[in-house]
C-alpha cells in the first residue's frame, strides 16, 4: 500500500479533496429493504474511510429511503463530522415551493446531526427540473442559505444531454461544483468528457458518479475481456482498472464509491493511495480502449441499479431483470455459468414478477435518471430470460 491516500484541488476553491468519495446509496443492508440498512457495519466502513483519508461523503434525501442521511448523522458522532465534507442533495422532483425547499433542507439537517452541510447539489438535474428549478428562483433560495450559513457551496447532479448541461452552467455564475456519471464505457453518454472538460475549464470541481457503471465493471469479465486486460502485464482488478481510468483525468476532483462491503472500502482507499492523473501508459490506455469496444458490442443494459423504477405499480422487478440479463451477457461463451444465471432468474423473478407484467403505463421511464427505455428493454431482456425459463 502506498504512504497514504492522494488530494486533489477542488475547482476554483481552495480546498483539498481526497481522490476516493464515499457515496452512501448502497450501503449494507439486513435483508432486500434498502430502508434496512446494516447500522453496524455501515458505521464501521464510513469510520474505516475516514481514518485512512477519506474527506468528502456524499448522500442524498431519497437514499436508503431516508435513512442514508440518518445513517451518516450517526456514524460522524465522535468527532468525526469535524473530519469530513459533506455532500447532500435537495430532491428536485418533490419540492414545489420554496418552502418546501426549506422544509427539506432543515430536516436533513436534523437527519445528519449537523448545523451546515458544505456541499448542496439540486439532485438529478435534467432540462425539466431545471426548467422547474429557475421557475421557483432556487438559486436566489440557495444563496440566501449560503448567508445563513446552512450550505457551504452549490452544485447539482446531473441526467441528461451535454446541451442541457452547458446551459445550466452557462445560466449561473455560482457554480462551485457538479456532479457527472463517467466511466470508460459512457465516455460519450450524457455530459461524457465534453462535459467534464467544459466543467474544469469553468472552474469548476467536478465529482465523480457510476466510475464503475453501477458495479458492471467491476463484476468477473468474460474470459475474453480478462485475456485483454491480461496482455498488458499490469496486474489490477477490474474496478481499480475502473477507477484508475477516470482518475487518470486531471479534470476530475473526486470519485464517489458507494461501496457496500467493508472489502470494497479497503480495496478503494488502497487503489486511491496509488492514484493521480496522467500515470497510465499509452498500452494501458489502449487496453481499456478494447475493453470499451466489447462491451459496447455486447450491447449491456445501462441500468445502474438505483432504483428510482421502483417499486414498478405492477410488480415487475425491473432491477434485478435487468442486472441478470447483463450478467448472462457477461457469461458468453460459458454456457454453464449462463444456466446457473438463468436459474438464478427464476429464483429472484417468478411469473408474476417477470417482464410480461409491464402494463407499458411508463412510470418507470419518468423516473429514470439514465433516460432509459426502460419498456423496450424489459421486451429485450425477455426474449433473452423468460426464453430459457425452464417450462416444467
């Protein structure tokens, strides 16, 4: 392990930010309810990453159902909320006046156990809730919190086209910072590296989402993606190979993890203690270029797992369809390993959960942060899964 975990400069301000972030939207859990979260444990990573460096922890009001937010408030007792820097998020979709916006600001607050937090980003912005956010002059709310001393600084996450991006940057000059998904599938997905480029050249810190497309690149590759990253003689597993690329980016500020093992948490520190910008060779770069290329080609299912889909109003467990499909994609040319996923599928989606139950009523496509067509996917997924069900 390396000395100790690297810092890089946040934008414009003068702050030092560790490179690995802690995202708290899949922390452990007891059983399949997200709400159910795992205190004992939880508590023990968050601590564990702290200890060894980490200083940005990023959670949202939605996560966990709520108590991603409770949950932190807990674990930064002891002197910990002192060694940190928080990052929450107003939920965009639910607020429909400002004072519903202070209403939610004050209970997260309360949730977290803190006075200020000092990252406050609009959660999930797109050309609607942005459009939303100016009608109810947000912005002049959130500065008017940032003189309260509540909010430290503004950002906004965001889901949508590099256009949409621009102008919402274009629009304030307050920014201090955004939150993008990246990693080296979605180079060219939603703001993609015109957007992070764009950011930096702004002043702006940029944060790090899905470095690991919602953990698809970190899972076992195929026998021919795992030849590829053998070749170039560099020993790593596949979510370092992940998150090295993105922190290979000057332009990125910090990347968020959200880690749900405490092995993840060790691994990742320990992978960021060994990171920084522009040290990967060319043949490592050209390496995880061929890897982009199969998994474009595998044609893989964007969802990252978040959940926001559900719960679908006719039962159908769009989550779990859609990682087992991307697994069985994983597992070409083992037809063994995709027996075991297809059994696995029956297991996790019986009949009255499958894609057949899809009323196409669409909800689950308005609620998406990745745009996905969602409908068309479950139709996809289909007559992949439900094909080799087994009939008797």
């Amino acid at each position: 392990m390396a000395i100790g975990i690297r810092y890089r400069k946040f934008g414009r301000l003068d702050i030092s930010c560790s490179a690995l972030g802690f995202g708290l939207m899949r922390l452990p859990t007891i059983g399949v309810d997200p709400a159910n979260i795992n205190e004992d444990e939880a508590i023990k990573m968050i601590r564990y990453a702290v200890d060894h460096g980490v200083n940005y922890i990023d959670t949202a009001y939605g996560y966990h159902r709520g108590k991603s937010e409770v949950l932190l408030g807990k674990a930064l007792q002891g002197g910990y909320r002192d060694r940190v820097m928080v990052a929450t998020k107003m939920p965009t979709w639910l607020v429909k006046s400002r004072e519903d916006m202070d209403r939610v600001l004050d209970e997260q607050l309360k949730r977290i156990q803190t006075e200020h937090v000092d990252f406050y980003l609009f959660h999930g912005l797109n050309e609607a809730r942005w459009s939303k956010m100016k009608d109810l002059r947000a912005l002049d709310w959130a500065e008017k919190k940032i003189a309260e001393g509540k909010v430290g600084h503004l950002g906004f996450s965001f889901h949508d086209k590099y256009e949409v991006f621009k102008e919402i940057i274009d629009s304030y000059q307050g920014w201090a910072f955004c939150q993008i998904q990246y990693n080296y599938v979605d180079v060219d997905y939603q703001a993609g590296t015109r957007g992070l480029k764009y950011a930096a050249n702004r002043g702006l810190a940029v944060v790090i989402m899905e470095p690991v497309s919602g953990g698809l690149l970190a899972m076992n590759p195929t026998p021919e993606i795992q030849d590829i990253w053998d070749s170039v003689g560099v020993k790593r597993t596949p979510a370092e190979w992940a998150l090295m690329w993105v922190w290979n980016h000057p332009e990125v500020s910090v990347v968020l993890s959200g880690m749900s093992t405490m092995q993840q948490v060790i691994e990742n520190v320990e992978s960021a203690c060994r990171s920084g910008p522009d040290i990967l060779t060319v043949d490592e770069l050209n390496v995880i270029s061929q890897v982009r290329q199969k998994y474009l080609e595998y044609g893989l299912i964007r969802c990252k797992g978040c959940g926001y889909c559900m719960p679908c109003p006719n039962g159908v467990d769009i989550v779990n369809i859609f990682s087992l499909y991307n697994e069985y994609y994983r597992k070409s040319g083992d037809p063994v390993s995709q027996e075991e996923v297809i059994r696995r599928y029956e297991d996790l989606v019986p009949l009255d959960r499958n894609q057949q139950k899809c009323k196409n009523c669409g909800e689950c496509e308005r609620k998406c942060p990745q745009q996905l067509p969602i409908r068309r996917l479950l139709m996809k997924s289909s007559g992949v899964l439900e094909r080799n069900r087994r009939k008797d």
